[in-house]
C-alpha cells in the first residue's frame, strides 16, 4: 500500500499542480487583465538586482569607450558642431511651421492638440519567453504609469505598457504577435491594422485591395482605440503582396524604432 | 538546504534570461536558462521534488513575463514530471543522456505551451517561427546542458545539499 501511494504521489501531485496552473492562466484570462501581486512582487524583487548587474557592466564600459572616444573627440567635436547648426536651421524651420499649425488651428476653431505627457524611462531587463517580445523598463505605478500607454523611442512607436509594479513596467513592443495598432498610410490614409509578426516585423492587416500602396511608404498611428496618440511613426512597408484573390492586400512592416537595441523609451501618459 | 540551492539556481536563470546583453529580445539565439535548471532537478532529484522545481519555476518566470500567469508553470510541470519519470532507469550521468532528456524536454515544454495557447485561444505563432525557435533552443540547450548539470552538481557540493533519493540505477 505504502509503495502504492509512493508511486502514484507524483502522479497525483502533478496532475494538481497543473490544474493550479490551469486556474491561474483562467483567472488571468478570463476574471482579471490587471497585474496581479504576485507579479509586482517578482519584478520588484528581480529586477533590482538586474538594474544594478546592467549598472556595473554600463559602468566597465562607458569606462573603456570613454577611453577610445578620447582618441577620436577632436574630429568628433567638429562634425558635431556642423551636425548642430544644421539641425538648429531645421529647428527653426520646424518651430516655424509648428506657430503656423497653432494659428490655422485656431482659425478652423479646432480644439488644441493635447500633447502627452512624457516620462523617460530605461530599460533594464528583457521578457524572460523567447515567445514573447516585451522589455521591462525601471518605471511604474510610483511614475504614475499605468496599463495601455504608449511607449516611443526618438525613432518612432516601441510599444506599450501591459504589467505596472510599483518601481517597474513591462513594455510589449510592437512586434510581439499580441500586439495591435490601428494605422493609416501617411501617404494616401488607407486605413489598416498593424499586427506583431515576431522576429522584428509587423504586419499591416485589412488594407483594402483598391488602396494604392507602395513599398518605402510610411505608417503612422490612426488615434483610434485610446492607447496610441495619432501620428507616431509606427514603419515603413518593406514588402507588398497582391494575391490575384482576396479583399486585402498583405504588406510587411518593417518597425522604425530599433527594437532589438533599446535602451532608453519615452513613456507617454495622456 | 535544498531550498537554497534551487533559490540560487533559479535566481541565476531568471536574471541570464532577462539580461539584456546576455540575451536579445523575442526569439533568436536564446536559452530557456529556467529549462535547463528544470531538467537538472529532474534528472538528478528523486521523489516528488522535480515537479514542484518544475511548477515554481514555470511560475516564476509567468511572473516576469509578459504572458499569461500559468503558461509556463504548466508547461515546465508537465517537462518535469515527463522527464523524471523516463529518466529513472537511466545512466543520468552520461552526457548523451543529458542531451537526449534536453532535446525531450525542450519538445513537451514547447507542446504543452502550444496545448495551453490552443485551448484558451491565445495567439500562436506560424509554424515557420515554432520549428526555427525550436531548433535553435535545441542547439544552444545541448551545448549549455552540461555545464549547467555539472555547475549545479558543484553549487550542491558546495552547499553540502546531499541528494535524499536518486533515481533507481544510477549512482553519485
């Protein structure tokens, strides 16, 4: 009886604990979308042991680096300097058409642009699935962010938040199969969706068969659902394909942002 | 005793696998660090301690995961009890066996995933992307599996963590 009982205990101990893990992948699924405390209480308690490994090897070498880049800061300097002026032209050019855009808009009586407010915040950790594209950045609830917000890079769209600790957020980015933006084709507004495909490409799904649409043309945010503010930069088509059947068009999105290098993200709370 | 070693074990994978220079985000050249610790105690520990290090550990990385809480936990029980179970008339200390218990539990992990994805209409991926991962996993886990056996065999040693019951037919 007792060698009985011994041979089925781990029978019977893992067919409970796979239904434990059953209910909690229910509760998340169907009861709760929110972060659970058991989740905060992980990420609170790895991710500050991550953030202080990324700061001792950053500061080994930003160390070595800043030792190379001495070798090269002269000529560095100057072409920087050219960079700069340019840049200060088109700055002023930019600040110009921005004034023009406030007054037009004031003349057509539309309501003034809200502009989001943006936290930066950096990225200390990665998703720990290979199945999953995500990365955790060192902001959270305390920063006053929140599930569903958008997160950009200086390049374009990265993402946006789905898990808040209190010091931490999981970002997933907008390659990640999960993830969804409605979008528009700058160039001729064809309205589409923009879908994670994984390994570093999006999708745009349901772009009418009649839309004219290049390759090189430029996606931006629609505005539409509430997490993503209209116009980001979201890609640029990088492959079109008409089939001779179907009501779409199935383009391939290659993501402005660089998603594989991230290292800082801005956080835009509405 | 036991509970030291494995907090530390699972500690080391959780953090190699959300380092953002040892490991790149999505799929591509990574290792399910958690996996192989998985694997270790379930080759090298007797009783029903391989299921429960299966079940935390899957549950664990749910947690810092951006998937839902449960996946992993499941899919990393399922692998543990899958390989405790197969492995106990086996020479465990041999490399090949290692191998072929990695490549066996790389494919249950994958499949009760998939299970799991299918049955609560998760989105999955296209085939393409499941057979490129799984061969990658697979090659990196071969290659990493014994080092991480003989690490962890060494940690126990260190920590004086003597093992309570071996699998019939094998020896220390």
């Amino acid at each position: 009886m007792r060698i009985l009982s011994e041979r089925w205990k781990p029978i019977a101990l893992s067919l409970c604990l796979i239904l434990l893990a059953l209910v909690c992948t229910t509760l998340q699924t169907r009861l709760t979308s929110s972060t659970l405390f058991f989740e905060k209480l992980v990420l609170s308690a790895v991710m500050p042991l991550q953030e202080t490994i990324d700061n001792l090897v950053q500061g080994v070498r930003s160390f070595w680096q800043g030792y190379i880049d001495l070798l090269h800061i002269r000529g560095e300097n100057l072409r920087l300097r050219q960079e700069a002026d340019a840049l200060q032209g088109k700055l002023h050019r930019y600040e110009e058409a921005l004034l023009q855009q406030q007054r037009l808009r004031e003349l057509l009586d539309l309501r003034a642009q809200v502009l989001p407010y943006p936290v930066v915040a950096e990225v200390v950790g990665i998703d720990p699935s290979q199945w999953a594209e995500a990365v955790i950045v060192n902001k959270g609830s305390f920063h006053n962010l929140r599930k569903d917000i958008a997160v950009v890079t200086h390049q374009g769209l990265a993402g946006r938040t789905v898990e808040v600790a209190p010091h931490y957020a999981t970002v997933l980015l907008i390659t990640d199969r999960r993830s969804a933006v409605d979008a528009l084709v700058q160039r001729t507004r064809a309205r589409g969706i923009v879908v994670g495909k994984s390994r570093r490409l999006c999708e745009l799904r349901y772009v009418d068969f009649h839309e004219d649409i290049r390759v090189g043309d430029t996606i931006i945010s629609s505005g539409l659902g509430e997490v993503y503010p209209k116009g980001l930069l979201i890609g640029t088509v990088v492959s079109v394909h008409q089939k001779s059947y179907g009501l779409f068009h199935e383009v391939e999105v290659q993501p402005a942002a660089d998603l594989a290098k991230l290292e800082e993200v801005l956080v835009l709370i509405p | 005793m036991f509970a030291v070693l494995y907090t530390i074990a699972l500690f080391i994978a959780l953090l190699g696998q959300t380092n953002i220079l040892l490991s790149t985000v999505g799929a591509g050249l990574r290792v399910d660090f958690a996996l192989l610790i998985v694997v270790y105690f379930s080759l090298f520990w007797g009783s029903s301690r391989p299921v429960i290090v299966g079940f935390l550990t899957g549950l664990f990385q749910d947690a810092l995961s951006s998937e839902v809480l449960g996946l992993n936990a499941l899919s990393k029980t399922l692998t543990a009890f899958t390989v405790h179970t197969l492995c106990r008339n086996v020479q465990i200390h041999s490399v090949v066996a290692q191998w072929l218990f990695t490549g066996l539990a790389i494919v249950v992990d994958m499949l009760g995933r998939l299970i799991v994805m299918i049955i609560f209409q998760l989105n999955t991926f296209e085939p393409r992307i499941i057979v490129s991962t799984l061969v990658q996993q697979t090659l990196i886990s071969l290659c990493l599996v014994p080092l991480v056996c003989r690490g962890l065999q060494a940690l126990a040693k260190g920590l004086r963590v003597r093992q309570e019951k071996l699998p019939e037919g094998t020896t220390v």
